[in-house]
C-alpha cells in the first residue's frame, strides 16, 4: 500500500495544482470545489468557501500527489501543509493504524462515513505529522 502526499494551501490550490500539472507534463486535472458537495442541512458551506478547492489528484511519476485549500478559519503553516494520505481496501488495518496513531496523536475528524469515502479521519500524531486515512474499495 503506497503512502500518498497530500498538499495544503491556502486558498491558492487551483493555481499550484494547474502549475505542477504543465510543469509534470500532466493533463489538467478534474477539480472538485467545496461548493460541489451535497448539502447538509447540518452544515451550512460558507458562502466564501464554495469557490475553494476541495481535492485535486496528480501523477508525478508513478505517485499519487493530492491537493486542498485549507478551511479559511484554519490556515497552514507552510512546512505544515504536507499530509500523508493512507489509502486502503483493508477497513481493519485502517482501523487499527488510525487508532494507534491517534493514542497520542489529536484527531481532527474521527473515521466516518463521508460522501467520498465508507470511512474516511485524519489526525496529527504525537510527533506532529498530519495523516489522513480513507478506505476505497479494492485500493492496494
């Protein structure tokens, strides 16, 4: 199972995901906007952050690189706005790496069901990584 980096900006994804993109030889890649997602009536999207970007994934020899605004009131630190991205066909493994992890570590979003993913958490470990895990069906 390969372990992906995932890049944080603030605000200026699309521009840095276009750019890597021409200077990878890559096609432009598929976008998906904040404002893309199903409403939830518990969770009204902020009208400033409809236009961000949400995902984008890139092919830079042979590995996965995935990017993302931050959330407006939870800027990067440059330095900081790397994750490493788990991402498994094996729900049990996901499980016990995310746990082990989080034993220490501060969890941002706990695993759950999301409109991308049957089970999806990211958190910060005790040294300070940030790690993100999603579970995809026959995923490596």
């Amino acid at each position: 199972m390969p372990v992906n980096v995932y890049f944080n900006f603030n605000g200026n994804c699309k521009e840095a995901v276009e750019y890597y993109a021409e200077v990878f030889g890559q096609e432009k890649p598929e976008i998906s906007k904040f404002g893309d997602m199903p409403a939830d009536p518990n969770f009204v999207l902020p009208e400033e952050m409809k236009e961000l970007m949400m995902h984008a994934r890139l092919n830079v020899h042979g590995s996965t690189v995935m990017f993302s605004d931050s959330m407006p009131n939870a800027p990067v630190t440059f330095g900081k706005n790397i994750t490493l991205a788990i991402v498994t066909g094996d729900k049990e493994k996901l499980e016990a790496e995310f746990n082990a992890l989080a034993e220490d570590g501060k969890v941002s979003m706990p695993l759950q069901e999301t409109f991308w993913s049957p089970s999806y958490g990211a958190l910060e470990d005790k040294f300070g990584v940030v790690w993100q895990f999603s579970f995809e069906e026959g995923a490596e």
